[in-house]
C-alpha cells in the first residue's frame, strides 16, 4: 500500500476528505519522527511502539571488493508490534 492509497483508505473509512486525512497522517508522522528524535518511545495501546534503537559500530565487507569496512554507530528508528496487531496477523 502506498502513502496516497493509505490517505484514500483513511478519509473513506473516516469520512473525511482526502486533504484532511494526508494532513492528519502528516501530523501523525511528524509528531512520532520528532518524539523519537527526541529520545521518547510512543506508544499506540494495541497497536505498537515506535522508538529509537541504537546500533553499536562493527566491522563489515563490501560485497563488491570484498574489502573491509568500518560502519560507525548509529541511532535507527525501531517498531514493535502490539500484542492486538500481533495478533490480528496471525489470524
């Protein structure tokens, strides 16, 4: 499902028009990507957690000239599935 098939699924089932719902998941993306930013986890009860995960630096291969490389550390966005999405998947 893209992002404009997500908005028109959104402002059908919410009876909205397909501007508000782009600008209610705009807000809704901004406002998690600026918490997680920011360090804080938010929680969606049911649905699941979106936070930051970090990943400590580590040696790697470039698979084209099979030369060694360093990847340095860094912060990643992280998504954990609630029990109810958990599931309502396996169903």
């Amino acid at each position: 499902m893209t992002k404009a098939e997500l908005i028109e699924t959104l402002a059908s089932r919410a009876g909205v028009s397909k501007k508000a719902a782009a600008d209610l998941l705009d807000a809704f993306v901004g406002v998690v990507t600026e918490k997680i930013k920011a360090g804080e986890k938010v929680a969606i009860t049911g649905f699941g957690t979106f936070s930051i995960s970090h990943r400590a630096a580590r040696s790697g291969i470039n698979p084209q000239t099979k030369e060694r490389i360093e990847i340095p550390a860094m912060d990643v966005p992280k998504f954990t599935a609630g029990k109810t999405l958990k599931e309502a998947v396996r169903k």
